[in-house]
C-alpha cells in the first residue's frame, strides 16, 4: 500500500525513477563489465545468493540514495515506527564508531533479514552494496577485518555513483531550491533517515543555512568527481596512470557496447580458456549479483 506521505514528492517521483533506472543502472553497468573481466581472467566473483558477510559492515550512500530508499520504505516494505526507530539507532550508533569498530561488533545492517539472510532493500540498495563483490573464499568476509577479502576495484563504480547522484542533485534544485543536498554521502542510515525526513516534512523542509549546518559535520563528505586524488589512508596511488586509465576503459565499456566488446576480446586473448571448451560461462549480470537478493 501506498503511504500517503508520498504525495509530497509529486514531480520529484519522475526524477527518483530515472535515478534508479539510469544512475543506479548505469553503476550496475559499470560493475558488470568488471564481473565480466574477472570471470574471463579465471577470478570469478565468489558472492552468492545469501551470503552476507559484507552486511556487517559500515556503509556510506550519497542522500539521493537514501530518498531513493526511503520512498521504497514507504510505498512497498511500510516504514513502520519501529523500523524508523531501529534506523535511527544504527545511525547514532555508527556515528560514534568507526569502520573497524563496527564491523568488530558484529551488527547486522538494518535492512539485512536476519531470518533469510537477504536484503530488504535489495532493488534500491545503494551503490556501495552493489559494487562490494568479491574473487576471494567468502568465508574470509566473515573473518576478523584484518584479514582482507579481494575485492574487484571500487573506483569506477564510486565515480559512476557520484555522476547520477550530482545529476539528480541538478534535477531536485528548481524543487528543494537547495543546491548540494542530494550529492552529500553519509553513513546508510543517516541518508536513509535524510530522505524519510523529507518525505514526511515536504521536499522544502531543508532550507540552504540549515542544510549547511548539516552537512558540516565531519562524517560527511560532498561527491565530487575527484575521487582519483589519492588515498593516503588505503595507500592506493588513485592518481597512477595506469589506474586512470583502468577507471576509463571500464567506464567507457560500460557505455559503449562495441568497445565492451573489444575490450573482452582483449582480455580473452591475455587470458585463454583453459583447455578445450571455449569461452568462459556467461555470467549473470552484476544487478543480479551481490550478497543477497
């Protein structure tokens, strides 16, 4: 049933759909030619269907995410008092932690049925979830954080997230008449609360000066496109060339089906199938993939 709170986002519903068609589509483009590329280099993604060693983790997603989610909330799962209730206790619970302190506690993420193992907001989660997959056992995503999971490569993903949430962000301008609010990333819960806050209040209810004392508090961080500046913390050099141009042929693939093409005849001839058999299995595409559905 449909919550009548939704009304307020009248012509805002048109711009939250081509979000999740076409900016959340489009990492799941991006993320596909990479499972694509690791099946044919013979390091498949390991994820199945019911794992949920990653749902442990903390998260973050932009604000345009977490409308997205909230509207989900309340026009097909409910957002009944008691789960607003718990997403706001994960939000000022993972405020006063911090990547492996959470993560150490052992707490499931909201929206993980811990009855099924599966995401309750699987077609809306947001761009962290469907990009964290991995080529490695998946029992070491269970394991103690300091024994790390391979992971396929973030960085296009987190670009392809930053491009639809800014180009939400210019779509909302003319009806929040705040510029700079979809395009913020936070912890999930704090967005998702975000968004709630926005359909229950109206689309207005964020004024510019409040906003700004919002979004300055440390945790948060505007998506900007320069995420190839470099990481002292991880220690990856996102600035090396080669790294750039990985970020753009995996971009480019994802929105170009006749270079796609080139570039997995290129990666089949680096890395030939193993004995007789051809090609490598197809793989199902990285919007069905990940650790729940």
């Amino acid at each position: 049933m449909r919550s009548h709170h939704l009304h307020v986002l009248g012509q805002a519903n048109a711009h939250i759909n081509a979000f999740e068609k076409d900016g959340l589509g489009h990492v799941d483009k991006v993320v596909d030619v990479q499972v694509r590329l690791a099946e044919i280099a013979g390091t498949p993604i390991t994820c199945k269907r019911g794992c949920h060693g990653c749902c442990y983790q903390l998260v973050a997603a932009t604000y345009a995410e977490g409308l997205a989610i909230a509207r989900y909330l309340f026009a097909v799962r409910g957002a009944t008092k008691e789960l607003v209730d718990a997403i706001f206790d994960a939000a000022k619970s993972q405020e006063a932690s911090d990547k492996t302190k959470w993560y150490e506690s052992r707490t499931p993420c909201t929206f993980l049925d811990e009855k099924t193992k599966n995401c309750t907001i699987y077609p809306v989660r947001p761009s962290a979830c469907r990009s964290y997959l991995v080529t490695s056992d998946p029992a070491i995503c269970y394991g103690p954080p300091d024994v790390d999971a391979t992971v396929i490569n973030h960085i296009p993903s987190s670009l392809a997230a930053v491009k639809a949430a800014v180009a939400f962000d210019e779509a909302m301008k003319p009806m929040t008449g705040v510029s700079g609010m979809f395009r913020v990333f936070n912890t999930l819960p704090e967005a998702v609360l975000f968004g709630i806050g926005l359909i229950v209040n109206g689309l207005q209810s964020r004024k510019q000066e409040e906003f700004e004392k919002v979004t300055s508090r440390e945790q948060l961080r505007d998506a900007t496109p320069n995420l190839l500046a470099g990481d002292e913390a991880s220690g990856i050099d996102y600035s090396s060339e080669e790294l750039k141009h990985y970020v753009e042929v995996i971009l480019t693939a994802a929105d170009k089906p006749d270079f796609l093409q080139a570039v997995l005849d290129a990666a089949r001839k680096k890395h030939p199938p193993a004995g007789p058999g051809g090609d490598a299995a197809e793989e199902p595409s990285a919007a069905d993939r990940g650790p729940t559905s």
